[in-house]
C-alpha cells in the first residue's frame, strides 16, 4: 500500500488518536504528517516524536502554529530528526523557536540527508538564527542544501543579518524559492536581495510582499531584471509602495524572461528527437553524428 497522509487542523488530540498517529508511522503508511494548530501534551509530543524517528516513508512534516511550544519540545523534535533520513519538508510556521530553539534544532538540520524545504516563519529569529540558516544554503557545490526557505515575519532580524542571507543566497547553488514576506526590509536589504538575485543561477521565486519597499527599490529590482540575465520567475511586491506602473514594468521582463526559456526548451527537444539537425555559424558547422548503438558524438569541422 502507498503511504497516505494524516492532516489534522486545530483540534485537541487524544492518547487514542496519538497511539494511532504513532503506530501508522511506524508501520510506513504516512507520506505528510500535519498537526497544524493541534492541542497535545508533552509527553505525546515525545511519542510523535519518536515515531518519525522510526519512519521511513514520511516525507513532509508540519508542525505549524505553536505545536513546538517549549525548549524541551524543540529537543525531542532534534532528536528525531538526527534519525529520520526520509523528511524532504519541515514546517514549523508559528513556533516560537528564538534563536536559543534553532541552536539546538539546527545540528540536526544540517546533516539530514533529505531535506529541502523549510519553513521558520513568525518563529522569533534573530540575526544568530540568520547565522545559522545560512549554513543551510552551502556555496556551489559544496554539499547539499535548501532549495525552498520561508522566513517570513521575523521582525527581530536586523539589516546586518538579511546581509549575511543575500551573501548565502548569492552563493548558494540550489535555492530555488525564498519567501520574506512581511519583514520590515525596507528598501537597503531590499537592494542587497537585488545583487543577490542577480548572482544566483539557481533563485526563480522571490516574495517581498509587505515588507516596506517603495519605489526607489523597485526601480533596483526593474534594472536588475532588465540588464542582468537570472533565473528569477516570479516576484511578488504586493502591499508595498511601489506604483502599479513599477509592478507592471517588472511583470511583464519576467514573463519575456519566462516565454524565451520556453522557445529554448522547445527548440533542444526537437533537435533531441532529430538527432542529424546541424547548426552552422560563418566559421564552423557542429555535426550530430549517432552510431548503431544509439549513442551519440559530436564532432565540429571547420568549414
């Protein structure tokens, strides 16, 4: 049987239904685990806790809105993350970690072999947690790391930490999302976040909204997009100042951006499913030639 999904929102859980929680993660028959919101004692916290330890299938946790409520929770969550090796997403929205709560969870972050998604939004950090995060998105090449971040509404960070972020994303060679909503950035990390973008080969979603930018910000942002070639997509502004006009303007070099990646793509899968396609410039000619096998080489002749 494939593994399935216990998504439960907002109640107040029994022994009974923690015993059932428990007993399914063992057995392997959960994929995504989701307690958003959920009432439980400490003592069945540990017991959820030590059934994803002992889970090989699950593969998204989300503990949102306050379940990871204490020191000693943030504990027992690290312990079993330091055993589980399947968990790609962790959620933990609304916790109120503080940056003393990631110094003991992120040990176990750093070295989880399948993680790529992260979610500390609303959880108290401050530019120590930013410290640590960035560990999370290694420079090109140096191990695995990050490929979607939520830090949204964490007002304590400071200009200097965001810095330290941009550094990281800037360098990382996997990040692919990155959502800041509702931080008051202002328009000085906002230009940080600009030169970060552009640097990265990898970042395609960047949401600012609501994070106290203006026009002067979004003019960087218009230039970054227009003069420098990234892999950006999508760039959420929304309740900031920044005119409809602005908005528009980025939008639309966005979706030129996206519509030439697409015309690219299309016209490598043709070439792909016709291998003897040549392409030829004024000084050489690059000639497909496939063999009985099926393997392909590729040899350039001047002309």
């Amino acid at each position: 049987m494939l593994p399935g999904s216990i998504q439960i929102s907002g109640e107040t859980l029994s022994s009974t239904e923690i015993r059932d929680i428990c007993e399914s993660l063992r057995e392997n028959s959960v994929r995504l685990l989701s307690l958003r919101g959920c009432q439980l004692s400490d003592r069945d916290f540990g017991r959820i806790c030590r059934g994803v330890a002992e889970s090989h299938s699950l593969a998204q946790l989300n503990l949102n809105l306050g379940i990871v409520s204490n020191i000693h929770r943030v504990k027992q969550l690290a312990e079993a993350l330091k055993t589980n090796r399947s968990i790609q997403s962790l959620f933990l929205h609304g916790s109120p970690l503080t940056d003393a709560g990631l110094v003991l969870l992120n040990p176990a972050l750093s070295i989880h072999p399948s993680l790529v998604a992260l979610d500390l939004g609303d959880c108290m950090l401050g530019d120590e947690g930013i410290n640590l995060i960035c560990g999370l998105l290694p420079p090109d090449g140096a191990k695995s790391g990050l490929k979607e971040l939520t830090l949204s509404a964490n007002p304590g960070v400071t200009a200097k930490g965001w810095g330290r972020l941009a550094i990281a994303v800037a360098h990382s060679s996997q990040v692919r999302v990155l959502n800041l909503d509702y931080n008051p950035l202002g328009d000085q990390v906002a230009g940080m976040l600009a030169v970060a973008v552009a640097s990265s080969r990898t970042l395609e979603v960047l949401d600012l909204e609501g994070t106290g930018l203006t026009n002067q910000s979004a003019q960087i942002l218009l230039d970054m997009v227009e003069n420098y070639p990234t892999a950006l997509r999508t760039l959420i502004l929304a309740e900031n100042s920044i005119s409809p006009e602005l908005q528009q303007q980025i939008s639309d070099l966005l979706s030129e951006g996206e519509e030439e990646e697409e015309n690219e793509t299309r016209e490598v899968t043709a070439r792909e499913k016709n291998p003897w396609i040549c392409q030829s410039n004024s000084s050489s000619q690059m000639v497909l030639v496939t063999s009985g096998l099926g393997e392909s080489l590729l040899a350039e002749t001047e002309m």
